[in-house]
C-alpha cells in the first residue's frame, strides 16, 4: 500500500480498522508461548520473542502506518514526533517487562534490596519514557491544531 491522501475523518476510521485488526493479531499470539515451550525453547529466549512481536505489531507498526497516511505527515513536527514516540514506547514496553522480570526473580534477603532497586528503575524508566511521548503527542497535536486534540 503507497502513500495515501486521506482527510482527518477517513483517517480516523481507517486508524480504528488498523487497530482493530492488530487486536486480532495480538490475541492470535496468545498460543505462542505454549508453542514455544513445547518445542523446547527457553523461557528467556520465548519472552525476548514475544515481548519482541508484541512491540513490533503495538507499536512500531502503528506508528509507521501513521508516518504513511496521517494527512500532517509531510510536516516535520510530525516526523519528529512519530520518530520520537516510536523511540519511547518500545524503550517503556521493554523497561516495563524488564521490571516484571526483577520483579519475578526477586531472591532471599540478601540480594532482594538490590533487586528492588533495579525494579524501581525499570518501573520509573518505562513510566517517565511513556509520559514523555504522551506529552510530546499532546502538544503536537495543539501546535497543528488537529481536530481530536
């Protein structure tokens, strides 16, 4: 599919066809970690795969399609704030399983201070990441002065 001219209505309804459709893709993943530990993967290298298919189709594709048909697209605040939305999110869905992870492998008394400390930082990089392309989002979205803003 080539670059399109769309106005912001067809835009809207055919982001929310995009999104709908993802959603089926990611509740057909739902068997692939059974998949793999059935074929004898390990579980670091199941959830890099996972985690890793998740962030390409929730994120990046999304915002790639966006950078293709959104009718501001050739403006360079908008391909400044597609690059750096895309650079946040995955950092944040990364820094969040991360967390999850230290979370998870939380040990005896010994190390669990240390753990922690590595939770809380995971924890705050993936909210401060998500946050801040929220903003930047935001503020973009007032400063061309789109319709949904």
């Amino acid at each position: 599919m080539g670059w399109m001219e769309l106005s912001w209505q067809e835009y809207e309804r055919q982001r929310r066809r995009l999104n709908s459709r993802l959603g089926i893709y990611i509740l057909a993943m739902i068997p692939v970690p059974l998949i793999l530990l059935a074929r004898g993967v390990p579980p670091l290298w199941m959830l890099l795969a996972v985690v890793c298919g998740a962030v390409g189709i929730g994120v990046v594709y999304p915002l790639l399609w966006r950078a293709r048909h959104n009718p501001d697209r050739h403006e360079t605040q908008e391909k400044w704030v597609v690059r750096v939305v895309t650079v946040c999110r995955s950092i944040a869905v990364f820094s969040a399983v991360a967390a999850a992870v230290a979370w998870a492998t939380l040990g005896d008394q010994s190390v669990r201070t240390a753990r922690l400390a590595w939770v809380f930082a995971f924890s705050f990089v993936a909210l401060a990441c998500f946050l801040f392309s929220l903003y930047v989002q935001v503020k973009t979205r007032r400063a061309l002065r789109r319709p949904d803003a």
